[in-house]
C-alpha cells in the first residue's frame, strides 16, 4: 500500500497549526502559533482577537510547515481540516484555508472534528487496540467515548454542565492565578495537602459529570473563610479540588472498563497532560491490567498533528467534503 500524506489545519480556538502526517501516525511536520500570550492580557480567549490573529499568521503558518517537510504540494494526498467544535471565528480561518488548498492543488478534503483529533493523538504514541474506552477531558469537553473499530464513537457519557477544563479555569480564578489556570493549579495540587472539604461532584451510578456543583463549592468555602477572617492556603485548595476531580474521573472511568469489558484506555485533550490525572490513572491501570495510552505533552493540547492522525483512517474509509463544508461552533462527534 502507498503512503498516505495528509496536510492538515487545527484551528479551532487560540492556536494556528498546520502539520504534514504520514499513514496517520507519523509526524513530518508541524507547527504551532500560540496566542496564549496576548490572550493572558484579558485572562481567558477572546474569539474576536484570535480569529484576527489566524488571519495574521494561517499562511504563514502554512509555509513553514511546507518548508520543514521537505515535501512537495504534489506529494500531498488529502487536506485535512478542523471544521468543528470550537470558536466560530477561529475554525472559518482554518477551514477557507484548507479550501483554498484543496481547489487550488486538487486534493481531496477531508472534515475533522476536533474531539476525533484528540482521540487519534493516542496514534501517534502507539496503534490503538480495539475496543476501547476513551476519556476526553479538555476545556470544553468531558467525555466518555466507547469505539469498538476505527471512527466508530459512541458516546457513553457527558458533562452535563461544566467541561473539567473549565471548572480548573474557574477555580484557578477564584484563587487569582494568571491565565492559564488549569496546569498552575495542577502544579500547587502537587506540594498542598487535602484539608479543605469539597464535594465528591455527581457520584452516581451513570457514566456522566458535573462539575459546577464543586466549582460553586470551592467559591463558597473561600468566601466563607475569608468572611472569618481565615487565609485560604492555595496549594491546600488546588490539592483539594484536584483530589476530588481525579477521583470522579477515574471511578466512573474504571467502571466503564468493566461494565465494557475493556482492557484498553486512551485518554485524550488539554486536560490529560494533567500530571495528577496522568499519575492516577498509571496506577489504576496498572493494578487492574488495563493498557493505557496517553499522548505526548505536546499532542495535548491544540495541533495539527492529531488533525492528520485522525484525517487518516477518515480518508480511508472515504470520508470527503466539498467546498460548502462549514464550521461548525458545536457538534456531536460521529
């Protein structure tokens, strides 16, 4: 069989990225322009600024892609693109883009979602063995994915409120730490001690989240003792809250292996480079015989790469799109 090289486009949110993936699990290249910066000015993302900052920097972006790969436009076999879910903005950018490419060069176009891509980084660690039990956890998702073969999603549970990576975000305010919040929290969870008592959020029987209640629970508690006059210790708080989130994430997550007969976990999105999250599920996993694949810190986040590593099997199985694909701000993975 021929090699298979993708060109593909992540721009959902605040970071520009282009990537060239061969047979979906091989990095040839990649690049990625990060906002982070500008929008810590205004403690969180702000659509506007960051759509205008893709338009800026998504040909840019794509030309050094091109450059570091040695590859030739005609070497190309298909572009890829994050067509959804995110900012509606930021994905238009990606997505005119990704079109121009594939009228101009002829290529096929192949649509992405966003949370596919986070799924499909797990490939470029190692092949995925199916089935398996996905846990998405990242800013605007919680998720668990249950996948007996390749593009096949069913989701088994959600947040009904809440992502995980939002309620850190909104902790990490409360606490008054700079943007972003969810990893400075993470870092304080690993030198504070569990002191403060907070809710164990949404501990039933399903296989969804919530995370507001808790949220709500860490603001009042540091109203509460302020109002005392008491000093809230922020290594304690973030040791607290993240005990509690990583215990929900990996009850229900490890009673879905069961109750699926599972043995094999992928964990995926922003949220999992969480090094309490990561330590935790090593050791459950490890205990309970369960293969566990976690991608690389800097598949985590936001990149092309795991755009063309799902853009892969996508193609294969002959997922394609024309020039009237369009962005979508939300969207259920299928």
């Amino acid at each position: 069989m021929n090699d298979v090289y993708i060109l593909a486009i992540e721009s959902s949110c605040d970071e520009t990225s282009v990537a060239i993936v061969k047979n979906g699990h091989e990095e040839i290249s990649t690049v990625v322009l990060s906002q982070m910066d500008i929008h810590a000015n205004y403690g969180g993302v702000v659509p506007e600024i960051a759509s205008r900052c893709h338009i800026e920097n998504i040909t840019l972006v794509i030309d050094e892609t091109i450059k570091k790969s040695g590859i030739k436009m005609s070497d190309i076999d298909a572009i890829a693109v994050t067509y959804g879910p995110g900012l509606i903005g930021s994905l238009l950018i990606g997505l005119q883009a990704a079109k121009t490419l594939s009228y101009i060069y002829n290529k096929p176009l192949v649509p992405v979602h966003h949370i596919a891509g986070h799924i499909y980084a797990n490939n470029l660690e190692k092949t995925m063995k199916f089935p398996l039990i996905a846990l998405v956890i990242s800013g605007g998702h919680t998720e668990l994915v249950y996948m007996k073969d390749d593009y096949n999603f069913e989701i088994i549970g959600g947040t009904v409120d809440d992502a995980v990576g939002e309620a850190y975000d909104k902790v990490a305010r409360v606490m008054n730490l700079a943007y972003p919040g969810g990893p400075r929290v993470d870092k304080l969870a690993q030198i504070g001690n569990d002191v403060y008592k907070l809710p164990l959020p949404m501990d039933d029987s399903s296989y969804n989240f919530s995370f507001s209640g808790l949220k709500s629970a860490v603001i009042n508690l540091k109203h509460n003792e302020e109002q005392r006059g008491n000093e809230i210790i922020p290594e304690n708080l973030s040791t607290s809250f993240q005990n509690r989130v990583v215990e929900i994430l990996s009850k229900k997550t490890m009673r879905a292996l069961e109750e699926y007969n599972v043995k094999n976990l992928i964990i995926a999105g922003g949220v999992s480079a969480n090094k309490g999250i990561r330590d935790k599920f090593t050791e459950l996993c490890f205990k309970n015989n369960i293969d566990l694949t976690i991608p690389k810190l800097c598949y985590c986040t936001d990149n092309a790469t795991m755009i063309g590593a799902a853009a892969y099997y996508a193609y294969k199985l002959g997922r394609r799109a024309d020039l009237n694909l369009n962005a979508k701000a939300n969207d259920q993975l299928n």
